[in-house]
C-alpha cells in the first residue's frame, strides 16, 4: 500500500462547551441525588459528568482520514479511484448541502458544530451512493489531499 502524497487526518472532536455541559450534567446528578447525602452526591457528581464526557467523546471521535488509496471517513472506507470530483463548501452551502440540496442516498458524516464540509461525487457505477458528504473544519486540504491520493495512484 503507497502512502499518499498528501496525508489527511481530522478527528472531528466535539467543542469545548460539550465538556461544560457534560460537567453541568454532572451537577444536575448531584442535586438529584443531594436529598441522600454528601456520598451520593458526590457520586452523582463524578458518575453523571463520567457518563456525559463518555457521550461527548464518542460523538467527537469521528476521523476522516486519506491512507494509501483509500478515503476513511467514519466507518465508511472508499477507494480513491472510485471518487469524482471533491468540491469545498462554505458555511452557507453546506448548509444548503444538508437541508433542500440533500439526496437521500448519499453518505452523511454529518456534525452541526463544523460549518464547512466537502462533497465528494462517487463514481463507481455499482454504487448507489451518489456522493460523500463530509464536515470538516479543513474542506481545502481534505480535497487536495484526495487529488494527491488519486495522482499516486495513476
């Protein structure tokens, strides 16, 4: 397996705010629990902040990756040779891209917090997926990173 001319990685980690929140659910199991005493409730301190920072990482621990001749994004895992044409997208069209523009049969890495993405035509004819829809906080490298893969493999 080549490696590419152009390695990509991007782990799509959640923002800072979700470990506040993940910290504020914590004291919400602490108050719960308050009635029950000082043990409990330190308890639900550590155990609800515990629980939530597990969920906020797992959400955040998403990757999209350009190894060798492939494209890994999530689970999914695509070779090169069978992507199109990788078009960056704004803030504003990105949106548009995951609303009125969405086809139904396409592949979603989809995080709201990431404003930008890439959309990514597939052109293998056995595929019924007719593109890859990626956030990334980096759409520019990602697509460069894709093309470089390709040439490397021509």
């Amino acid at each position: 397996m080549q490696l590419s001319a152009t390695p990509y990685e991007e782990r799509l980690t959640a923002p800072r705010s979700w470990w506040l929140i993940s910290f504020l659910v914590g004291v919400s199991f602490a108050l719960i629990l308050l009635p029950f005493g000082t043990l409990p409730l330190l308890g639900g301190l550590v155990g609800g902040t515990a629980a939530a920072a597990v969920v906020a990482s797992a959400y955040g621990s998403q990757r999209i990756r350009v190894v060798g001749d492939s494209l890994i994004a999530g689970e999914a895992k695509i070779p090169v040779a069978a992507l199109g044409e990788a078009e960056a997208l704004d803030a504003e069209e990105a949106r548009a891209w995951r609303t009125y523009k969405a086809d139904t049969r396409a592949f979603l890495l989809l995080r709201a917090y990431i404003p930008t993405a890439l959309r990514v035509e597939v052109t293998d004819p056995e595929d019924p997926t007719p593109y890859l829809y990626l956030s990334t906080r980096e759409p520019e490298r990602l697509a460069a990173a894709i093309e470089a893969a390709r040439k490397a493999i021509a």
